[in-house]
C-alpha cells in the first residue's frame, strides 16, 4: 500500500488504521490485510484462469487504474477473457448503467457455465 511514513508506522504499531473513502465511511486497513495480501499478488507468476472471466473496469476509477486492468487482462492465460471499460464508472459501480452490466456479465457467466440455458 502507499502509506505514508505516520501511517505506516501507525499500522505497524496498532495493526490498524482508517484511511477516507470516496464512497462513504473510512475505510479499515489492517496489518493482516496487507499481510494476506502479499500472498496472493497475481501479477508476479502466469495466472492461468480455464473458465470465463469477465473483467470490469470503470474509466474514472481513482482506485484501480485502467492500466492496471489492462495490464491484469493482458497476464491472464485463458480463452474466454473480457475487459470491458465502462466509460464515467468509478470504483463503486453504482451507477444503473454500471449495476446493468454487471448483472449481465454475472448472467453471462452462469449461463455459460452452469449451462442454463440462456
């Protein structure tokens, strides 16, 4: 994470820290997120994925870039991959354009692997 020193040293110290959200309330980030998190970076070995993937990104996200995404859509090893960049999303995906595209997307997902007979 991209903390700096203060908070850093705040969460190493208390296991804790709270940082602003966009979306609402602060946001908790604790010392065994980041920790847990550091064993499952997908980007560091290939990410083989053999079913769908449906990957949504928004263009005005502040939190996950658009490079990234991309960058996350070009490593995964699979033939039925998507990114789909959703012009004025942000991180929340709330809007009802951005709701209807990911329940499509969900739909989709079902349908072809659960052959439910979409």
């Amino acid at each position: 994470a991209n903390f700096d020193n203060q908070t850093r040293k705040c969460l190493l110290e208390e296991g804790i820290v709270s940082v602003p959200s966009d979306y609402g309330s602060p946001y908790p980030i604790t010392k065994r997120l980041i920790e847990d998190g550091r064993t499952h970076l997908v980007l560091r070995k290939p990410l083989r994925l053999p079913f769908p993937v449906r990957l949504l990104q928004g263009d005005q996200d502040k939190d996950v870039s658009v490079e990234l995404a991309n960058q996350l859509f070009q490593h995964i090893e699979g033939s039925d991959v998507y990114l789909t960049l959703l012009k004025g999303a942000d991180h929340s995906f709330s809007r009802p354009n951005a709701i209807a595209l990911l329940k499509t997307s969900i739909l989709d997902i079902m349908c072809l692997t659960e052959n439910a007979g979409c």
